[in-house]
C-alpha cells in the first residue's frame, strides 16, 4: 500500500474529479461528490480542512471505493 500524503480538502476533490466524481453540494465545510458506475451511484464526503488526516483521507476513499494507487496517480 502506498504511503498517503496530507493533502489539503482541496487537493483531494481536485484529485477525486480527475477520477470522475462532481460536486454535488456543501453544507458548510463538507463538500459532497459521487459519481456514476456500473454498479450505481458511489459517493463522498470531504471537509474542506487545511490539512486532512491520514486516517480521514483513507476514509474518504474507501468512501468512494477508489485505491490509494488510483488517488495519489491523480494527485496534482
């Protein structure tokens, strides 16, 4: 398993739309994304921290049933 970095909220929905997720709505500090697959709908939520924890991060993408490969791949 590769070695998730902190990245920003920011960072990380940049990182989840190259991947094919959209914003759907925010409420507050939490944004939320989903997108289409052949198995239905997927979706996440991302606070829109400074920094996220490793731990929140690793959430937000078993959230959205992407890899750690695929999300550090897309990160800018």
């Amino acid at each position: 398993m590769p070695k998730l970095s902190r990245v920003s909220g920011e960072k990380a929905i940049r990182a989840l739309e190259q991947l094919g997720f959209v914003q759907v709505r925010q409420r507050g500090s939490h944004v939320v994304l989903k997108r289409q697959t052949p198995e239905g709908e997927v979706g996440c939520v991302v606070p829109l921290h400074r920094e996220l924890a490793i731990g929140t991060l690793r959430g937000i993408l078993r959230q959205a049933r992407v890899t750690p490969d695929e999300f550090m791949e897309n990160l800018r």
